[in-house]
C-alpha cells in the first residue's frame, strides 16, 4: 500500500488554508470539515472564474502581495491561462523535487541540456531551468523559436543533450534537412522530453532513438498550478516514478468522482491535495489528467516511490458511435508504420453524437504515403480500436509554441 499521511493530519492542513484563503471559505462555508473525503472537488474552471472575479490572482492566493517573488501562467489545456503565484518556499519545494526527478535519468554534473522550452511565463521554461541546476546539469537557456540558430549552437557543442518536447523534433529535422543535414550529425547524447505524450510508446520512442542516436526519456511530467515537474523515468524506462509525495496527497477517482484504491492496476484521474504550498493551495484538485498505478513496489534504481503512466487527458475522451475513444491510443499503431514521423493530430465535431473522426498524419520527410498503406492504417484503427477514421496525410504538421494539440474540436 502506498504510505500517505494519516486524515488527522491532513484535515489539519486543510483547516490552515481554510483559515488563509477566502476562496475556499466560500466554497466549503456551511459543510461538514470532518470527513476529508466528502469534501467537494476543486476545478480548474472554478479558478479561473475567480480570477475573473478577482484579479488578478483570484481570492486563493493566501499570501501578502510582497511574498509574490514569481509570477507563471498555465498553458496548454485551456483557452484562458491561470495566473500562478510563488513565494521563496513554493520554488523551493518545486526545484528540488525536480532536481531529485531530473537527476533519475541522468540530468548530473557534467551533462550539458539545451532547455528549448519556453520561458514566455511557463514552468517549462524558467522554473525547471532551476531545477536542472539544481541537478548538477548545465543548462543553455534557449527556449522556443530561432531553430537554424539553435542547430548552429547545437554543432559547436557536441555531446549535449536536448530538453523540449518531443514534436520539435519534426522542426529541427526539417531545417537540418534544409542545411543537408541529419538527426545524427547534432551528436545530441539524450533526449528529454515534457509536455506531451508519446515517448511512452516503445515504438515511437524507437523511432526517434534510432533517427537522432540518442537516449530518449520521459523526462518531466508535471502541472503547472500543482507542481511543475512530479514524474520521471529513471535509466530503466520502466514507467515514470512520482517524486512529489512530499508535497502532495494523491487521490484517484473515476467518472463519476467516486474514489478508487490506489493498488497497482487501478487507473483514474489524478486528484491532488498541496500539504505545504504557501501561494495557492489547491484541495482535492481534479487534474484532468488519467493515471494508471505501473507499481507501488521500488525500482531497480534504488527509488522507492510508485511507477505510473499517463493515459490521455479526460477531457479529450471521446465517444464515438458509443466507443471510449482516446487520442493518446493511436500512437501505437501510428507509430508502427515506417512512412509515418509518429506525429498526429484528431479532428472531431464540437457537436455530439460524435460520428466521425479525421485524423491527420504527419509522414516522414520525402516519404509518400500509398493509398495501400494508408488503407492498411485505418484498418488495423478500427481492428485495434473498434473506431472507423478517415485518415489525411501532411509532410508537416503546425505546432503552436513547439507543441501539438492532439485533439481540436471544430
């Protein structure tokens, strides 16, 4: 069983921000405190509205003005950013559980890391910057954009490792291509990557190993008003270990919002609780994100925390002709056919029921897609997947800040 504070102990934490925060003694005012369990969610879209209500931080914010020393925004998984406060501590707490995180797969003294984030106000950019330090890593702050700059700089430092997310692999190959280059001639060591999934897959993560010859690793998942970075896989690529136990009690619920057991094999959307965050507490916090417990057992690397994986996101679920449908499923099956970079991007109506799914497809440089091949695709999708698609094919797919949203509604 996964060890976790005791609810005396954490109906006390919850009583210290009910006492600091206006927004949460609005929200519980009139409810009975003394189950932790019965105690409503919190959402993203509630912190949001009081930001709106409340600029420019919301009423959680919990701390004087003059303890703000950093200021971060989401991004990514809605249309609106939340504004995100930190004091000395909260970085703190985040850096060096990164560092712990980073230093799993081979983030040390020594290794060299182009951060190609962005450091436009996201986590990725500045704050995990401080935890590579931290890790004993040299980092080159080089964020987004500028990629014949970045493969120049690339060239002069041989050895160096990358840290970006794994579809900005498709930018800088297309300009080495441009220059009469390869992957290969960078001599990258590692690869790093965040902010997306896909390096979960083996065969997409073998796809990139052997075009770039480097070590890919699942290196950073985190979420910005949780904690920036609080998973990694260690050397062994067996699943990424949660390194924020510390700072967070994890719950996890289904659809429904009932509470599963946190065992091996149980998978549901991760729910948080800070322990010890000054600015912004969040209780009982629904992510959005869907976890599955790999193992409560500890690892070879000498780790004693849990393994687990992201399977998709719940808000990109959809329903299609009555199937459960994630995006995140067809990575496999993309990723098999050689034609194909790995990378892709689905297209459903806003409208349900759900009929219809396009799905478009980025092909690898110069390669050309056969109708043949393209309907042996959807066929092993709807085999594998019970899901009929109708499949387009792009040289090149457009990524927003380095990044692809794997699923637009429109």
């Amino acid at each position: 069983m996964l060890q976790q504070i005791e609810e005396s102990e954490l109906l006390k934490i919850v009583g210290a921000t009910l006492a600091r925060s206006p927004f949460y003694q609005k929200k519980f005012a009139g409810l009975d405190l003394s189950e932790f369990a019965r105690l409503p969610f919190t959402t993203k879209r509630e912190l949001l509205a009081d930001q709106e209500l409340h600029p420019p931080f919301g009423s959680n914010l919990c701390v004087a003005p003059q303890e703000i020393v950093r200021i971060h925004r989401t991004s990514g998984t809605s249309n609106k950013p939340l504004l995100l406060t930190l004091t000395q501590k909260d970085i703190d707490v985040v850096t060096d559980i990164g560092a712990k995180l980073f230093g799993l797969c081979g983030m040390q003294k020594g290794e060299i890391v182009f951060n190609c984030l962005n450091y436009n106000m996201w986590m990725g950019g500045y704050t995990d910057h401080q935890s590579m330090e931290k890790s004993g890593a040299g980092v080159i702050p080089f964020g987004t954009g500028n990629t014949d700059a970045l493969i120049s700089l690339m060239r002069e430092i041989p050895n160096a490792s990358l840290h970006s997310t794994p579809s900005y692999l498709s930018v800088i190959k297309e300009r080495l291509a441009q220059a009469g280059l390869t992957p290969k001639d960078l001599r990258l060591k590692n690869g790093f990557f965040a902010a997306e999934g896909g390096i979960q897959n083996p065969e997409f993560r073998k796809k990139i190993e052997d075009e770039w010859g480097i070590d890919a690793y699942n290196a950073n998942y985190g979420l910005s008003e949780v904690i920036s970075i609080l998973g990694s896989e260690c050397r062994a690529k067996t699943g990424l270990h949660f390194g924020a136990l510390s700072a967070l009690y994890i719950e996890l619920i289904d659809a429904q919002g009932d509470s599963l057991p946190i065992k091996e094999g149980s998978t549901g959307e991760l729910v948080i609780t800070h322990l010890h965050k000054e600015a912004q507490p969040l209780i009982r916090y629904r992510t959005g994100d869907l976890f599955e417990i790999l193992s409560l057992q500890g690892c070879s690397c000498g780790f004693e925390g849990f393994q687990f994986a992201i399977r998709g996101r719940v808000d990109d679920m959809v329903v299609i002709k009555g199937v459960n449908f994630f995006p995140e499923s067809l990575r496999s099956i993309i990723a098999d056919f050689e034609e194909c970079s790995g990378l892709y991007k689905l297209f459903v109506s806003k409208q349900e029921p759900i009929e219809h799914l396009r799905v478009l497809i980025e092909t690898k440089q110069n390669c050309v897609m056969s109708d043949q091949r393209a309907r042996l695709i959807a066929k092993e999708i709807k085999s594998v997947l019970n899901v009929s698609a109708d499949l387009e094919f792009t040289p090149k797919l457009e990524l927003g800040d380095n990044k692809i949203k794997i699923l637009e509604r429109v």
